[in-house]
C-alpha cells in the first residue's frame, strides 16, 4: 500500500494543513520537539490501535496555549492507495472518542480501521524488546496479530475481560466462599479464550521464526545466528482440545494459590518469545550490538509477514532510530526496505543516506514544510 495524503486539524502541536508523501523513502527532520514523530503517530493511527507513545486519545488533540489543556476534537485524514484501488478514509478524535469514515462510509468506532492501513512502527522504545521483561515482547506479537488478523484483536480483548472479572472473582471469593462454585464456569471461558490466543501466537511465531534467522544473518553477515521461539505459559498440545484440558486442569492445580495472591497465575498474559544467539539468551548475554541487531531483525521480519500473508506491503515508519544504529546496520536497514513507503524521522538529513528518490519535509514548531530530494 501507498499513502498518497496525510491531512491534520487541530492533532497535537500540528499546524492545520496536508502533505503528500512520495512512494519511497519521506524523510521528516528537525529539531527535537518540533512535532516530527506527531506526523508518524498520526499515520500510525489508521492501523486503529492506539497511539504507539502510550498517549490516551485525549492527550491527542492540540494544546489550548490559554488554558494549558488539551482540546476536545482533530481530526485525521488519509488518501492511499490499496487493494488494487484509491481509498480514502478520515478519523474523528472528539472527547477521547474515535469515529472514522471508510470510503465514504460513516463508523461508530475507530476500530474498524483495523486491517485497513497496515504499518510497521520502529521507535527507540523497540530497543527495549529484548532488555527488558516479557509485556513488551507480547505487546509486540499482539500489535503483529492485530494487524495480521483483525478478529485477534477481538479475542484477545475478550480474554483480557474473562480474565480481570476471574482475577475480580478470587478476590470476591475471599469474603464470601459460596462464591467458590462459580470459580469454574469462569475457568472453562479462561481456557477455551486463552488457548485461542495461544494458538494464534504459535503460528504466528512458526512463520515469523525463519524470517528472524534469515535477516539476522544479513544483518551480522552470516557470523552469528538468531533463533526466535514461542515461550507460552502452558506447553502446547495439538489438538487444541488437548491443550485446552490442560490449561483447565492447571487453573484448577493453581487454584489455591490465586486465591492467595487474588491474581490468575497462569496463561497467554504470561507468555513470552525466547531469542538466543548462538544458543544462548539474547537477553542475558547478547552485547548491546547483538541487541539492537536482533530487535532490527524481529521488526524486518514482522514487515516481510505482514507482507506475505496480508499481499499488501505494509507502511515501514522508523522514529529516530538510525541514530541508535551503526553505519552498516543503517545501510542495511535502508536497502532492506528499498521498493517500500518508508517514513523516517531523524535530526538532521544528512546522516540518512537515500538509496533513491524520496522526499524531506522540515518540522518546525509543528509546522511541515516540503523538500524535494534525490539519492545521493
């Protein structure tokens, strides 16, 4: 897919106005807090997830520089190209409520953007992906599966709500043990619902594995090798039956413990990816190189399957992240994503070394003003 128009009013510290981004590589530079990563947050935003900053809806509308506060409405706008065709779409933000219009079709939620606009975001934060604990590394597979699998996003909301009323039921059944029969209609929905996610996580990181390796072997050119595999909370069992009775039989075993602790100990909201390099954990013993190599990999990868399963090229959105990689992992990252839309945030543009024809567009003070470039 190709993005042909991206139009704001009244979105963060944006000045009100369009631009029109060529189908290579748009290279979007200033100063720091000029509202550069505002462009890529507001592309992001036709995925229909959530701001990728961690923003709340509310937070997204420009600050009244009289109050302080933000306003109550923006409003987005996006012409692309996708599906053989033009399409259109526009996202109403108005008192931490989305709305949208597909096409010219009115939606109630923002949510049925979801596998319309498909994008690969790759910020600072991502470094982070294999430091630090196992949230992360899901955050990253279910923002892929969303995208990949818009019905996903269903399931695993719907899991996340059995699971906060079983949590909200343990407690309950502290003060009051009659409540201790209820326990397991709400065990046989954990486990039916979780097991769907698990098993949409498993193939997901059965096709995503390979991809890994084979980048990661460009990456460090053939001296090192990543292996990526699923680490779920329960061993996985085919068929899903199977897997299923096992997830039941130990909510049942765990049962007195999470009585304790009022929490559900086990299931796909303690799942986790291991990586190891060479055998061994990316995490404990990969140097910070190897770190950034493996997440650059892992996002490489989610783009290459995104692309493969959905036969549209997702939109590559990188937020300042060639200054946290070297010279070569730069050049490969750019030749990599050569033939796709890339938007790219950075300082200054002379230390993004075009491979073709693209475009710059200047932020300054929220206002974009554009460039016309040629490879050098």
């Amino acid at each position: 897919m190709v993005v042909t128009r991206l139009a704001c009013q009244g979105f963060r510290n944006l000045e009100d106005g369009e631009i029109f981004p060529c189908s290579g590589v748009n290279v979007i530079y200033g100063d720091n807090a000029q509202g550069k990563t505002n462009l890529l947050e507001g592309l992001w935003l036709f995925t229909g997830g959530h701001s990728f900053r961690g923003a709340k809806d509310t937070e997204l509308p420009r600050l009244d520089p009289a109050t302080g506060e933000n306003g109550a409405a923006a409003a987005l706008a996006l012409d692309f190209f996708s599906e053989g065709r033009e399409q259109k779409a526009q996202l109403h933000l108005e008192n931490g409520r989305r709305s949208c219009v597909i096409n010219g079709v009115k939606k109630k939620t923002g949510t049925a953007l979801v596998g319309k606009v498909r994008a690969v975001i790759f910020s600072p934060e991502h470094l982070l992906l294999v430091k630090e604990g196992p949230a992360r590394r899901r955050a990253f597979l279910d923002g892929a599966l969303c995208q990949l699998r818009p019905p996903y996003a269903g399931l695993l909301a719907t899991y996340h709500r059995a699971l906060s009323q079983r949590n909200a039921l343990l407690k309950d059944i502290v003060r009051f043990p009659e409540l201790l029969d209820t326990l397991e209609v709400w065990d046989q929905r954990l486990a039916k619902l979780g097991v769907g996610v698990m098993e949409e996580r498993r193939r997901y990181v059965e096709r995503l594995a390979p991809q890994v390796q084979q980048v990661y072997q460009g990456i460090s050119q053939g001296k090192e090798e990543l292996e990526l595999s699923y680490a779920p909370s329960l061993p996985v069992l085919e068929p899903v039956e199977a897997w299923e009775a096992a997830f039941l039989q130990e909510l049942r075993r765990t049962e007195k413990s999470d009585l304790r602790a009022g929490f559900t100990s086990v299931g796909p909201h303690r799942d986790d990816i291991e990586l190891r390099l060479g055998g061994l954990s990316a995490r404990m013993y990969g140097s910070q190189g190897q770190q950034r190599s493996t997440v650059l990999a892992l996002k490489l990868a989610e783009a290459q399957v995104l692309s493969q399963l959905s036969g549209e090229t997702p939109l590559v959105l990188l937020d300042d992240v060639m200054s946290e990689l070297d010279q070569s992992r730069q050049e490969y990252l750019l030749n990599h994503l050569h033939g796709r839309q890339v938007f790219l945030t950075c300082c200054s543009p002379e230390t993004v070394r075009l491979q073709e024809t693209g475009k710059r567009f200047r932020v300054e003070a929220g206002r974009v003003l554009e460039e016309e470039v040629s490879a050098s």
